[in-house]
C-alpha cells in the first residue's frame, strides 16, 4: 500500500543527493512524498558521522521525532546513510538508544529500502549495512524533490579509499568505485531537459574517477570535458579534489571549457607538513602551494575554498601558526573550518592521543575562523567594481524584492529580483560586499 515518506538530510553534498536516489527507489514502489513530517507514514533520517556534534544533531531529532508515535503509532523511523553504517544493530537497541528506530540501512543498501520496510510490517529484523565494491546506482534515476530547479547534483563515484587517519568515511562509505561515464552524461542530458542550468560532479575525491572498458579510459578531466560538452549554457562544478590528485590536465581543461566553473575547491587541512603527515594526507606544505601555484598559472583568476581542521593531535602551537600562514599566503576566498572530533576507529583514535586540550582547539579554531573572515572579505572587495556573469536561483532570504545567484567562482551574489527568474544568466556589475555576500546589479 502506498505511503507518505518524509526524508531529512544531514551531512554532505553526497548525502544530499543519495536522498535523491532513496526518493526513486520509494517512488517507483508506489510511495509518495511529503515535506511534512506529521503526516508521514515513514521518516528516513538520511544521517552523518563525519564529527561527533553531528551525530548528536542526529539523535537530537530523532528523539524530537519520537512523539509523532503517538499520533501515528505505525509510523516507521528509519535510520540511513553514514551513521547506520558505523552504529549498525546498536541503533536497533531500543534500550541503549533510549528510544526506537525501526530500520536501519547503510549507503551500499538503498535499492533494498523496500524490502526492510516491508520486514518492518513483518514484524521482522530489518536492517542492511552491508557495504558493496561495485553499487554506484548507475541505473536510478534520482528525484529532485529539492526546491532548486536551477541546480542538480550527480554522483559520479562513491566510496573512498584514501584513509585519512581522522576520518571515518572510508569506512561508512566502502571501497571507491566510479560511475559509468554513460549514465552520468545521459543524466546531465536529462537535466537539461528538465530545464537545469547547473551541475555539481560529486565524489570523495574525483580526481581518482577512473573507468575503464577494454582499450578506452576515461579519467576526470576526460569527463568534466563531456559533461561540458553536453550543452555550452549548462554550468559545471565538481567537489571534491584531494591535493595529492589535482593534476594539470584537469586545470587545462578547466581553461579549456568557458560553461566549467572557474572555482575549485581544495581542503588543505593543516599548513604544516608534519601535521598533514600525521593525518596521513600524503602531502606536504610545499606539495598545497605548489598546485596552488599551477592553479594561478593555468586559470588565473581562479576561485579556491578549502576545509581546515584545527587541534588535530599533537597539534603545536607552531604548527598551528602554520595552517594560519598558509591560510594567508593562499588567500582563499572560503573556507569550512572545524575542531578537530576524535571519531572511534579511525587511523587517529588508533595511533595518537587527542591531546590537544579543547579550550585550546576552540581558541585555534577561532583564530582560523578570523583569518578566514578577513580573507574572504578581502575576496570580495576585489571583485567590487567587475561586471560577472550571474545565474539566477531564486529570491533573497531577506526580500522579494531581490534575488540571489552564484557567480563562475561560486560567490553568492544578491541583486534587484525585476524582470529576473530562476536560471536566468544575467550579468551583473558588483556594487558592494560583505564578507559573506556581493551585492549587484544588473547591466
Ligand atoms: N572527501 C573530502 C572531505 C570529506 S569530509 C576531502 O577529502 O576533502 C569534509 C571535511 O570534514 C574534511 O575535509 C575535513 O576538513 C572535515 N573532517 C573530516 N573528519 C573530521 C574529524 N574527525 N574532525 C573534524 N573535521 C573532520
Ligand atoms: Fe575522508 Fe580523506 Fe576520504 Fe576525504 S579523502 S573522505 S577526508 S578519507
Ligand atoms: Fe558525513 Fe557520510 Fe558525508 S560521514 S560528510 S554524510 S560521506
């Protein structure tokens, strides 16, 4: 029989669109969707393990959640994604968890959603976390139930085997794997169609995208050059690149491809070698600027944004003032930051003590955090006075009066909303900024 099924994202860009794959899989067994939770038969909380505050997130709605029980005492609460993978059966323990969860499955196991559920009914065990080689969901059509008719993501491989020492998704994820280059392009086709005028390739780190069949090999760059090739008016990004794979063939064809953005988005981690080291990133200080310096050469102008963690274990006080160092050296026009958060199992928690005090972390975190506002404040005050090309996405938080849209280097742009709609191409000349936002208008 159909049901209302309700899903809530958390986590990363990859989670995002797998919801989309859930969503397909639920939909073509007859379920419908809704945005509200009250009225839902099933919720799937699609979930996160990459820092302990975010599972906290994680059980904090799912205890919220525990009283639409009893208006619905059918109602399914499933547990899926990154944090069924890692927690598995203990999600099942209703008395460990002090609370119930119905069903649990992991990333590699969407196609079976139906079967769990259908255990569910049964009265029966239902959880599946097992974790495959070759799943890439190649066949599914995803489906955007999201409200960005202008922008889509595609998955273009899963998994990651690159083991940095603090995180845990080569094991919530599984072994990397890439997607048929077919089934990406006929995807980016279909969105076109389907009046789309943006894509984001994601994977853990695709530059490592290898497919091969008998003598041909497609590689990133190769596809970033189809997806590109696709339509001239559709734009293309990509996320994300692990420094140690970036190659210039990508950046050259980057310069190569006006509709592939001029943004790249490249997490540094720490500026200190010995500390990159002890993370296991397979890179030194003088490795990052190195490929920071092909990216000024090749594709000058080009936007970089970055992740930093700070207090990783052992961390000194030197080698912070490192990643602070470098932090200005690259003047990065954005960052995600965080404090580092021990995660069970990993690399990390195996080989080192997490030592670094918090009240210190928070201090180095603030630091980072400061360095980067005026960085990115600097990034923008550049760009006051240019006229850029600026696609539409919707209106402004603050008014119907305005509009907000992304240009090539994927800074968000707020200008005058008339005679403008979504996925509109408009060029704008920047009039004012904040450190968060260009303010423009249309000329
Ligand atoms: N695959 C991507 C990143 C995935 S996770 C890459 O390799 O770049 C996104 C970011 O979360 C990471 O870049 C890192 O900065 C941060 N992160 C991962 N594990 C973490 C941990 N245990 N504590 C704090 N931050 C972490
Ligand atoms: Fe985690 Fe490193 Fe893989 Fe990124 S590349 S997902 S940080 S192990
Ligand atoms: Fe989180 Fe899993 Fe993404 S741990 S960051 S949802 S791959």
């Amino acid at each position: 029989m159909a049901k209302k099924l309700h899903i809530e994202t958390f986590g990363c860009q990859m989670n995002f669109s797998d919801s989309e794959i859930v969503a397909s899989v639920m939909t073509d067994h007859s379920h419908v969707l809704t945005d509200d939770p009250s009225e839902a038969d099933i919720i799937f909380l699609n979930t996160c393990s990459i820092r302990d505050h975010a599972e906290q997130r994680v059980l904090n709605r799912l205890r919220e959640l525990q009283h639409l029980r009893r208006k619905s005492p059918g109602l399914v609460l499933g547990v899926i994604g990154c944090m069924a993978e890692r927690l598995k059966e203990k999600l099942l323990e209703e008395e460990e968890l002090g609370m119930r969860v119905d069903m649990v499955a992991g990333p590699d196991a969407y196609r079976q959603l139906p079967q769990l559920l259908a255990n569910v009914e049964a009265g029966k065990q239902a959880i599946n976390v097992i974790l495959s080689a070759e799943e890439t969901y190649a066949d599914i059509t995803p489906v955007r139930y999201g409200d960005n008719p202008v922008s889509a993501f595609i998955s273009i491989m899963r998994g990651c085997e690159n083991h940095c020492a603090y995180c845990v998704v080569p094991s919530t994820r599984g072994r990397e794997r890439s997607r048929d280059p077919e089934s990406v392009l006929s995807e980016a086709r279909q969105l076109v169609d389907a009046g789309y005028k943006e894509v984001t390739l994601l994977g853990q780190n695709v530059n490592s995208y290898r497919w091969e069949r008998s003598d041909e090999v497609v590689d990133f760059s190769r596809l970033i050059g189809m997806v590109a090739s696709v339509d001239s008016s559709l734009r293309v990004r990509f996320a994300t690149s692990h420094p140690k794979d970036m190659s210039d063939a990508l950046l050259e064809q980057m310069a190569r491809y006006n509709n592939i953005c001029k943004a790249i988005h490249l997490p540094l981690q720490s500026g200190s070698t010995s500390v990159l080291r002890r993370m296991n990133r397979k890179y030194t200080r003088e490795d990052y600027l190195g490929r920071i310096d092909a990216i000024r050469g090749i594709l000058p102008g080009c936007a970089v944004s970055t992740d930093i963690i700070a207090g990783f274990c052992g961390e000194t006080e030197e080698e912070h003032r490192e990643t602070l160092s470098l932090m200005q050296e690259v003047g990065f026009d954005f960052a995600f930051m965080f404090k580092y958060s021990e995660r069970p199992d990993t690399l990390a928690a195996q080989r080192y003590a997490d030592d670094v005090p918090d009240k210190v972390k928070t201090r180095r975190l603030t630091e980072v955090i400061e360095l980067q506002q005026k960085l990115s404040l600097a990034s923008n005050e550049r760009d006051v006075g240019s006229v850029q090309e600026v696609l539409a996405e919707g209106f402004s938080k603050r008014s119907d009066d305005y509009m907000m849209g992304r240009t090539s280097h994927n800074k968000v742009v707020v200008f005058p909303a008339e005679n403008v709609k979504p996925g509109d191409y408009l060029t704008v000349r920047i009039t004012s900024c904040t450190s968060a936002t260009l303010k423009g208008e249309k000329v």
